[in-house]
C-alpha cells in the first residue's frame, strides 16, 4: 500500500509518496512561504496561508491518485508552526476542508526525522557524520554514527528569518536589495554565536547537507537549467562553492538573484543567507565539503 508524507516548513511544502518496496512515486516541492515576515511569535499572513491551503488540497488530490487516503497522509509542521501563534487554529481549518492532519513538531523530533531520512540512498563513510538541515526558520544540526543518534540541536537560525533579521535595507518587507558587506558581517557574527552552543565533537567524517537551499545551491553548482535529484543526490558541496555564491549574490540586486538560479527562482532572496550558514557550519565542522541529500525530513516520517 503506497504511503504520503508531507512537510510544511518555513519557506516550502513538500510532497512524498512511497510504494510497499520504498520505491518513489511521487515527489514535489512548492515554495509557499509561510515564514515570511512572522517573526519569533508573529502570526501567519492570510496570503501564505491561502497558498498553503491550496497547496495542500492538490497534493490530497495527488495522493487519492495513488490511493492514499488524506487521513492517512503523515504531515507535519516544523519551524514556523512552532512560532506561530494561529498555526493550531489555521491546522484545524485544513484538516476540516483537505482532511489532512498536521502534527507540529519539536525541533529535537524534527532533527531526528531528518536525520532518519537524510541517509536513504547515500554511500557514506563509516564514523561519526553531521547532518545540516537547513530551513527557513531553524536549522538542525545532527550528529549520528550511522546507527544512532549521538547528539542533535534544533538553532534557530534559517535562511527565511535571517534574511528578514539582518539582511533588509527598510525598503522592502521580504526581498532584500543590494546587500551591504557590513549586514552580512553581523549576520556571519550571529551565525556563528548559535553554531558555537553546538560542540561537534567527535570530528565528523562525513557532513550531509539537507533541504531546499542545500540542493539549490548544489543544483547551481551543477549548473542546471531544470532541477534533477538523481544528479543533485550524493553531489558535493564545497566551501569554495558557498564562498563564491556569497560573492555573487552579495552585490546582486533581486532579479540577478533569480536568473541565477533557474531551478528555484522563488528561493533566490534567501540564498545569501543560506549560503553563509552552509560555509560557517562547515568551517566549525573543519570540513571542506558536504554531501547533498534530496532526502530527510518526509522520507524520515515514511520510515
């Protein structure tokens, strides 16, 4: 019997849908934006809200395609939800009008969920191995010896809200400008600030990078026109990457931003962000790559 899963983030919804044998039917994203402008206990915005509805009523129709039921679609919500203070309220009129159930999550639940699914169809080496999910709101540090979990932390640091923090000149509301190198700087001081509360001990061998902006960045890096998981999957990440990204976007106005990215204009306005809490996690684990993973949290719920 196929199996759905969804995961309401912070900047996107994702759709996931498995046979018996684990095999993927069905795999989508859709950047919604639920974080936009929330703040550490904001509400979310009537617009966001309606495109998640919308959003979530095609992928009940997508799931009923391959005969999974919506009451039986395991979806949760994460960062944003958690700040939310309409979410439960805003959850309850979704599952009266799709039949879908969200279940907000904990960061500590989401860090483990993440880490369950990041390592489907990757070959890692054997030791300890650190597991970045980056999000809009938060991001999830993992570390885990491949059987278990050794310690994990949920920081709440994500491309969505730093951009909204740090990155914003007051002309605009979502989208920053040309960004000042004197933001950036204080947007790196804070990164690394949250990242030292994390001792990433012992040493990692291998780091696997998860989420949106992680296979963005490495789908540019490819440089894709159209986005393709099984080239993005178990792709290398590297510092030299990220610092040249941050280079390029640093001076960017909104529209250089978005054709640099084909595969996911929609995300171009938080890369920047993105980008530099990818390299300071790196620079902390002392390594000089991530592996990229097209997994996580959805595949971690289908177990």
């Amino acid at each position: 019997m196929p199996r759905a899963s969804i995961d309401i983030g912070s900047n996107s919804l994702l759709l996931t849908i498995v046979d018996d044998d684990g095999a993927i039917l069905h795999d989508e994203a859709t950047v919604v934006g639920l974080g936009r402008g929330l703040g550490d206990r904001g509400l979310f915005k009537p617009d966001r809200m309606k495109a998640g509805e919308q959003t979530l009523a095609k992928y009940g129709e997508i799931a009923a395609g391959h005969g999974v039921e919506a009451r039986s679609i395991q979806a949760v919500a994460t960062s944003a939800a958690r700040r939310a203070m309409n979410a439960e309220h805003w959850f309850r009129k979704v599952q009266l009008e799709t039949g879908i159930r969200v279940r907000i999550i904990s960061g500590d639940e989401e860090a483990r969920l993440t880490a369950l699914g990041a390592f489907r169809d990757l070959e890692v080496a054997d030791g300890p191995s650190l597991v970045i999910d980056l999000g809009g709101g938060s991001t999830e540090l993992v570390l885990s010896n491949g059987t278990e979990v050794l310690s994990r932390k949920s920081l709440e640091i994500g491309s969505v809200r730093l951009t909204e923090t740090f990155l914003l000149d007051g002309s605009s509301t979502w989208a920053p400008g040309v960004v000042d190198p004197a933001m950036l700087a204080r947007l790196r001081d804070h990164v690394d600030e949250a990242v030292a509360t994390f001792p990433i001990s012992p040493r990692p061998r291998t780091v696997i990078g998860v989420a949106g902006t992680v296979t963005t960045l490495a789908a540019t890096a490819l440089d894709l026109d159209t986005y393709d998981s099984e080239r993005v999957h178990g792709s290398l990440l590297t510092q030299a990457h990220l610092r040249k990204f941050v280079d390029l976007l640093l001076p960017a106005t909104p529209e250089e931003r978005r054709a640099m990215v084909p595969t996911s204009p929609p995300r171009a306005d938080f890369l920047l962000a993105g980008a530099t809490i990818l390299e300071r996690v790196l620079i902390a684990s002392r390594r000089q790559h991530m592996v990229v993973s097209d997994r996580g949290l959805r595949f971690g719920l289908l177990g």
